[in-house]
C-alpha cells in the first residue's frame, strides 16, 4: 500500500513537469496548428541555459527566471528567423522545419556543451527526503511539483485575463477574424513561441535536476507527445491533466510491470495508453470538436 | 456627394489573386465621413473581395492590389498590413458571423478592445452593451453556442470595440430572421447618427440596403456598373428588375414573365 501511495505520488510530480513542456506544445499547436517537434530540444536547451547559469553562481531559482529570459528572446528569434517566412505556407511545410530545427540545436547544444552526462552542483535540491504524514517524497520532485504548478497558473492566468493572452486564443479561434480587429499574427505567433520556449525551458531544469542532464533530456520532451495528444491537441487544461497521467502511468508501470517486461515499460506505457485512448475519444479529453450548431 | 467630405476613397483599383486572377477591374468608391454607403451586387460580384482590399486582409488570401488607389484619410493604405489599418480606425465584419467560438460573449468583445488603453476598456464594453442590451445577458455564455442573432450582435459589437472610424459591414443579413435583421439594421443606423461611425454596406438584400444607406453603388463581375442616391436607384427599372424583384408596375413579379436570360440589362453595353 505504501509503495503504491509513494508511486501515485512521484507519479504526479513528475506529471507537473510533462505538464509543463505539454503546455508549450499545445500553445504552438493551438496558435498556428503546427505540431512542433524541435519541442525536446527546447527542453534541453533550457536545462542547459539553467544549469550554466546555475554554475556562474546564481541561486537556483534565478537561474530559472534568467531561463524564462532567455527563453522568451529565443523564441522570438525562431519565429523571426526560421518561422515569419512560412505563414502562409502548407502546414507539413512548417512541421518539417521544426525537425530541422530540431536536429540544428541538438548540434548546438552539444557543440557549446559537449555529450557527457553534467549534473548541477552543488545539488540544488537537498538529497534528504521530506516526510509528509507517512509518505517520503523526494525533495527534487516536491519542488519541481511546485515550481511547475505555479508557472502553469501564471500562463493560465495570461490566457484568460491578459489582452494578449486573449488575442492569442482568439487567433487560435478564426486567424482571419482576428486579423480583422487589428491582431498581429506575427506577434502571436513570436509570443506563442516564446512562451513555449519558456516553459519548456523551465521543464528541462527541473528534468535536468531529477536525472542530470544530457542529450536523453530532449527525448523526455518527445515523451511528452502522448501527454498532449491525450489532453486534447489545443487544450490548455487538457495539456495538465495529461502530463499528470503520463507521469502517473509511468511510474505505476514501471513500479508494477517492470518485473513482467523488464526494459523499457516505463517508456512505452504512456504511447501504448495513448494509442488505446485514442480510439475512443479520438479529440483527447478536452480537445475542440468544431461546435455545430444545429 | 462632392460637398461631403469623404473618409475613404478608392480610387480605379484593380485586385488580382495569386497575381494572375483579375478580381476588381476598376473600382471606384467614396464614403462620406459618418455617412452609410451600400455596396450592392450579386454572388462573386467582388464585394467582399472590395472590403478586404479595404481592410488589408488580401494579403492573408494571396491577393493584391496591383493597380489605383486606396486613401483613407489623407492616407494610402493599399499596401498596409492588416492590424495597422485596424489601427487607424477601419474594421471589417467579415460575413458569416465569424465569433471566436470557444471564448465566451465578453471575452470576444475584449479581443476586440486589445488595442484599447486598459483603462477604456470598460466604458467600451457598456457602450456595446448599450447598444447591444442582449449581449449583456449572454456575457458569460460560449459564444459558439449562443443564437445567430446574438453571434452577429457580438461581432458588431466586437468591431465596435477597436473604436471604429470606419465599418466594414459584409453581409449583416446573411441567415437571420426577419424580425432580428430588422433589429440589426436599427442599431446599426444608430451607430451611425449617434457616434457618427461611417459605414460601408455590402448586402445582398437590396431593398433592406437602399432603406439604410442613402448613396449605393451596385457592382457586377469585378466593376461598379452603377452608382446614385439610394432614391433614385430604387426607382431605376433595372435594379427594380435584377435586385428588387418588381416589375414596372411595382407590383411584384410572376415568375412566368421571367426571362431574365432574354432581358439585357441596359448598363451593359
């Protein structure tokens, strides 16, 4: 009972960060129907932007506000560089540029920070355990947990109170009429994109802190797919709740199953899930069926 | 018309799409400062084609001016981006009731405000509420999935929101009811006296248009075939024909006498 109270619970922990990078994901998504796959690369940049920011000296938590910083700057880059040009043009097209993206800042990163494993230090996180009523959770994952909660509340709180945050959902909603009230889609877009860096970004850290950080890191923002998918592609809350499942379910299976299948449970539970979910709500749990009106 | 002075002129335009198709082939339009003027014309005549090149949103379609001009103003905006002509006061209400479905009433006349000082945007929402009382108690509601009556009210509303100098109204009517297209046009023609917001008018329903606007023109395949006092217009034999349905008499036609295919319409030389 304990060991499966202890797994739910590092379970939805590390479901706050997927969330996190998920969030990204479905805002590019949501913006431009572009289903951005460099979205693993920008989780490691961000781990990496925090980690040498981490090692100049700064506190942990700066370190973080400098990622959002810098995340915000690259992303506006991106979509001015690699992305203005190509409004307008086949959606595939634009996807397939991410994956160019995505294979040009894995060069980056590993050309600025090497391939070997680097691990932040002194470690951010004390390695004792915190004890809450029976249950111990590791201080990393309590923290990341929360970190990730409160960012997550911030970018809600953006789309449903801010100007811009409205005008970002409006142009998700019908681009032409936005355009018609004065909406710069170029703005949404660069915002979309340097929110998406940011809270990726942050994700990354928190990742980074869990299992060190190399180049796996970026694959973790790929496992994020199923979350996103499950959540419903342009579905901010859904983006939560899945990443929460997906976290849940991987530690269950890989606690539970592992022993059956050993290997690689742990990676494939969150796709084999999504495959089977998907054919019975194929718009994942709060994604938009067009509303008809009859 | 020449002694009003006019917010808009379009001045000869020619507007192509994806360069080689020939949209507008000559369009010429002034609209008088708060003044109401209707656009009529048949389907793919190039009405809408005509506001968009107004509002900036060909460039979103691959279109173009290639040829005349547009001032607004004082301004040549013909070959401005969409959001900064929005920004010097013309908005267009694109047809078919385009509301951001799954953002509620309110949130999409905030949209509608983005370009507003934080400040006003308060007193905008109570003007459309005013004017638009209705949406007042569907503020909360999903904008998808109120009726369509109030799904145009909320995109008048919206366009009212970015503190328009000039409306683009494309198609009000479309697929309403007669009692609502009636409420409409009324709040429109008090937009127009009341806060002196001038109007350019596409419609398909002549009669309701010549009602409304007191200057039309009438448009057919790419070119303004006709323009007059809306008085006049009405009592033109040919529009009487082709857009009123009346017969010389003025009473209403029998579809045995049509033959719309023999009758040459005498504009067209």
């Amino acid at each position: 009972m304990e060991l499966f109270l202890m797994t739910i619970t590092t379970g939805i922990m590390v479901g706050g960060i997927y969330a996190l990078v998920a969030l990204g994901w479905v805002l590019i998504y949501k913006c431009s129907g572009v289903l951005n796959l460099a979205m693993g690369e920008l989780t490691l940049i961000g781990a990496y932007v925090t980690y040498s920011l981490y090692e100049a000296g700064l506190p942990f938590i700066v370190a973080v506000l400098g990622t959002l910083a810098v995340g915000i700057v690259l992303g506006f880059l991106c979509e001015r560089i690699f992305l203005d040009k190509l409004i307008g043009e086949p959606i595939l097209s634009v996807i397939m540029v991410t994956v160019g993206m995505s294979f040009f800042f894995k060069g980056v990163v590993q050309f600025i920070w090497g391939s070997d494993t680097r691990v932040f230090d002194p470690p951010v996180f004390s390695l004792h355990p915190i004890e809450i009523g029976f249950l111990r959770v590791s201080s990393v994952y309590l923290w990341s947990f929360i970190l990730s909660i409160v960012l997550l509340l911030i970018f809600v709180a953006f789309f449903k109170y801010t100007r811009w945050g409205l005008s970002m959902q409006a142009t998700a909603d019908d681009e032409t009429a936005a355009l018609s009230l004065g909406v710069s889609a170029r703005f949404v877009y660069a915002a979309a994109w340097a929110i998406a860096f940011m809270s990726a970004g942050v994700g990354g850290a928190l990742l980074g802190n869990i299992n060190g950080i190399n180049i796996s890191v970026g694959y973790l923002g790929l496992l994020v797919l199923p979350a996103v998918v499950l959540g419903g592609l342009n579905s901010v809350p859904g983006a939560i709740a899945g990443g929460i499942i997906i976290g849940l379910l991987q530690n269950l299976g890989g606690t539970y199953l592992d022993q059956y299948f050993p290997g690689g449970v742990k990676e494939i539970m969150p796709f084999a899930f999504m495959a089977v979910f998907l054919l019975f709500k194929p718009y994942g749990l709060w994604g938009w069926e067009r509303i008809e009106r009859v | 018309m020449d002694t009003v002075e006019s917010i808009l002129k379009i001045n000869n335009i020619e507007v192509k799409y994806h360069e080689v198709i020939l949209v507008l082939k000559g369009v010429s339009i002034e609209v008088p400062r708060a003044g109401i003027v209707a656009l009529l014309g048949a389907n793919g005549a190039g009405k809408s084609t005509t506001l968009k090149a107004i509002s900036g949103l060909l460039g979103t379609e691959d279109g173009e001016v290639t040829d005349g001009a547009i001032e607004y103003e004082g301004r040549l905006i013909h070959h401005e981006r969409a959001a900064n002509i929005a920004r010097w006061g013309i908005v267009q209400v694109i047809e078919g009731r385009r509301v951001f479905e799954h953002l509620t009433v309110e949130e999409n006349l905030k949209v509608g405000a983005h370009l507003r000082k934080t400040g006003s945007v308060k007193e905008g929402l109570e003007l459309v509420y005013h004017y638009f009382p209705r949406l007042r108690q569907k503020r909360n509601e999903t904008a998808g999935l109120v009726s369509g009556g109030e799904q145009q009210m909320t995109v008048v509303g919206r366009a009212l929101m970015t503190e328009p100098k000039l409306v683009l109204l494309d198609e009000p009517s479309m697929g309403l009811a007669p009692m609502l297209i009636h409420e409409i046009f009324n709040i429109i023609t008090k937009l127009n006296k009341e806060e002196h917001i001038s109007i350019l008018l596409v419609e398909q329903n002549a009669k309701l248009a010549l009602n409304v606007a007191p200057y039309a023109y009438v448009m057919e395949t790419g070119r303004i075939v006709m323009d007059d006092n809306s008085e006049k217009l009405s009592q033109n034999e040919d529009i009487k024909d082709f857009y009123l349905g009346l017969t010389d008499k003025g009473g209403k036609k029998s579809f045995r006498d049509v033959k719309h295919y023999k009758r040459r319409k005498r504009w067209l030389s």
